[in-house]
C-alpha cells in the first residue's frame, strides 16, 4: 500500500474538481493493481470488468475537463453551473435537495449559494408554509446568463459525443443504466 500511495504522490500536479480527483485517484489505484496482479491467475471476465472501469474512468475525465473548461470561460465553476441550470430548467428548488439533485454534499450548497446570490444570479426565498425551509430561486440576471451559455453548452457536449452514431448513445445509455441500477440496487 506504501509503494502505491508512494507512487501517486510522487506523480505530477494536476489541478481536480472534487469528483474528478476522487476518480482519478480510484483509477490510478486499480490500475497500479492491476498492472501489478499475475495475468495468468487473473480471470478473463475480472480483466474485462477492470478494463471497462479504467475505460469509462478515463471517458469521464475527458468528457469532464472539456465541459468544465467550457464552463470556467463564463466565469462559473461547475457547482455554481449545475446549480444554475437546475433552478433554470426546474425551477424554485429546496436548498436542502439541491445537493442530492446535483450529486454535491449538502454542506458545500450553502456555499454555492452564497457564492451565487453575492454575484446576484439567485435568490432565496423563505417557505410560508414551513419556516425551516428555503428554496433558490434563479434570478433574472441568472436567467440572462444561462439563456447565453446554455446554448454554447449544449453544443460543446453534443461536439463531444458526436464520436457515437444516435444508434451507439442509444445503446451506450441504456447499457450505463443497467450497471448504475444494479449497482444501486446491491447496495440495498
């Protein structure tokens, strides 16, 4: 365990979101394992299921630093854009299910609305029915400004996919699907 913590210490810098760092972490870790695991004791079906998360860890960071660095040019970080886009496209939200909407902590919200409301593209707004609630609300500049981004957003990841036939993200979505419900569904 030493050697391989070693090892990722001692590899370059690179600047990570959150998610993105965890992952590549993970990744690094297996693939030292892996890399380092006797081939010849290794079951085929286990080799594959490796490849495939190495294969899908890598597509994501890919994907992800290219969405993010689209993002950063607007001057948003990729918290502060999905929380945007979540009040833009649903409206009104429960500060206390964003986090759970966007998959980030709900102690890291409150500082990204703080962050929004201070550059004045939210909100918040008191429950009259219930005082121990508060929703976002996106504000008029923060409408403005997605209804600019989001377009060139949705471009950028259409670009990015565009490697795929429909046929192929048809297939890849329901293919991801699967492995994400029964992952969930084990951890029941």
């Amino acid at each position: 365990m030493q050697t391989v913590l070693r090892l990722l210490n001692t590899e370059e810098s690179i600047m990570f979101d959150n998610n993105s760092f965890y992952l590549y972490n993970i990744l690094k870790l297996r693939y030292l394992i892996f890399k380092g695991m006797n081939a010849m004791n290794e079951p085929q079906d286990t080799k594959q299921s490796l490849k495939l998360f190495i294969v899908l860890s890598r597509a994501f960071k890919a994907l992800n630093e290219e969405i993010n660095k689209n993002i950063q040019e607007n001057g948003l970080n990729p918290t502060e854009f999905a929380v945007l886009e979540l009040l833009y496209h649903k409206g009104d939200q429960p500060l206390q299910q964003i986090g759970g909407k966007i998959l980030l902590a709900s102690g890291s919200i409150t500082y990204v609305v703080d962050k929004l409301e201070q550059k004045g593209y939210l909100k918040r707004n008191a429950c009259p029915k219930d005082r121990r609630v508060t929703y976002a609300q996106i504000t008029e500049s923060g409408r403005k400004l997605i209804d600019e981004i989001f377009p060139n957003h949705e471009n950028r990841i259409h670009e990015l996919m565009s490697a795929l036939s429909q046929d192929e993200k048809k297939e890849t979505i329901e293919m991801l699907k699967k492995l994400g419900l029964s992952i969930k569904d084990l951890s029941y």
